[in-house]
C-alpha cells in the first residue's frame, strides 16, 4: 500500500459506504451524505467512487456517455452490471425527492428516453455526487468514478467467472486482491465484523465492491488508467472516465 489517504466509496443501504487506507491503515465508514466523508478531518488524496460521474443532458453527451458505459459493458462482459445513466436535471428532481413518473418524464425531456426503476433508485446518489462536483474545484480533482467489475478485472487481469454474490465470485475478487492487499481475506473480515453494529443494511458485496475500488485508489498513477483512455466531458467540464488498475489496457 501507498503512504497516501485513499477510499473506495459505494451506496449501500441508503448510506455511503466507504473504505479507507490511510497510510498502512484500513478502515470502513458508513455517512449519511458525501458531504459528511469529504468534509471530515482526513484529506484525501483520492476517492473512488461506484456512481456515474460526468452527466449527459443533451443529444451530443448522452452519445459521450453511451460510449464509456458500452465499453465498460464489453470489457466485464456483463450488460446487466451497468446501467443507463439519467440526465443531469433527472438525478437533481430524484434528489429533491421528486417521484418516478416526474423524473422519467425530465429524462424524456432531456434525453428523449425513459428510465428504468433501478436508474431511479439510484438517481439522487448520482445526484448528490454531481452536487459536490459543480459545487467544490478540489472534489472535481479527488473524486472519480470507478466500476467494481471493472476494477477487479483489470487487477485480476482475467476475465471473472463468477458473480459476486457467490462464494466462488468472493474467492475470485479475494485473488484478484491479492496482489495489492497483503492478507485480503482477514481484511474482509475485519470490515465486515467493523459493519456488525450498523443500522443499515450492507450486503457482503457492498463490503468488497468498496474495498476494489479503495485498493485500485491506492495504485501508484502509472499503474492507473481510465476508461475511455481520453475521456470526453459532460456540459460542466467534468470528466468521462472510469478508473481502473492494469498491467495492460482493457477493451
């Protein structure tokens, strides 16, 4: 591990769930809003996070978007794993607390498409991340976004086999770790176990989705690279990209 502060962040159970290096230190935290982990004490040298950064709101940057997400999509070779992001002022309604009809219909506005419950449910997340973008110059520069499937392919350097939810999919992402996380599995465990107290409910694949992303952030910049490998921009500059960590290039 690096002597930089890194996290890996997901939503999980209504809450962000992130998982911290700090140094030689491992930690996880649960936070009721973003602002409350950037906010805290600790300054952090990068954030991981599995939410879409970079937001299409018209024809041209949907088009910008689709090509990332597609391509992300090619390398896991799981469709399913990636879904159809909502327009910028589609996630804002959602995270005002408007209901499904009102922000479908923003999207076919904006986009000219609709939007499935699962986008919906996740839309005011994508919401808030986008807020604290727009709204602080230093997040645009820690915050990035990173997909877990493809993060622990481009550590695995294979393609995986099997899905996270099984104990197969576990020993695989565990392996995967392996080569940058010294003892994974006791590390696995002592997040989880750190979670037992926790009002919320966080699935075991919340836990390691989180932790991917906290050791791929941990990866010295050479080691780094982005999907697309010159990632476009949404309408507010913000990059279109997904991080992740590779001897090679995927896709």
């Amino acid at each position: 591990m690096s002597n930089q502060t890194v996290a890996g962040v997901d939503w999980a159970g209504g809450r962000w769930l992130a998982v911290v290096i700090d140094g030689n230190e491992i930690d996880c935290y649960l936070e009721r809003n973003l602002e409350s982990l950037w906010e805290s004490s600790t300054e952090f040298d990068q954030i991981l996070i599995d939410i879409p950064i970079g937001l299409p709101d018209n024809k041209e940057t949907l088009a910008k978007r689709e090509e990332l997400d597609s391509l992300a999509r090619s390398v896991t070779g799981k469709s399913s794993s990636v879904f159809p992001v909502p327009s910028r002022d589609a996630c804002e309604e959602a995270r005002k607390g408007a209901d499904y009809e009102t922000v479908v219909q923003k999207n076919k506005d904006d986009l000219n498409k609709g939007l499935s419950k699962q986008s919906y449910y996740i839309a005011p997340a994508i919401g808030e991340v986008d807020a604290l973008l727009r709204d602080t110059d230093t997040a645009k520069e820690t915050v990035r976004e990173a997909h877990p499937e493809v993060c622990f392919r481009g550590l695995l350097e294979n393609q995986l086999e099997h899905s996270k939810n099984s104990a197969q999919g576990v020993g695989e992402r565990l392996k995967a770790l392996n080569r940058h996380l010294e003892n994974p599995g006791v590390v696995f465990e002592q997040l989880c176990r750190a979670l037992v107290d926790e009002p919320a409910e966080i699935t075991v694949d919340d836990v390691m989705d989180a932790l991917g992303l906290c050791v791929v952030a941990s990866c010295s910049e050479e080691e780094l690279r982005t999907l697309s490998e010159e990632p476009s921009e949404d309408s507010e500059g913000i990059p279109m990209e997904m991080v992740y960590c590779s001897k090679e290039p995927l896709g």
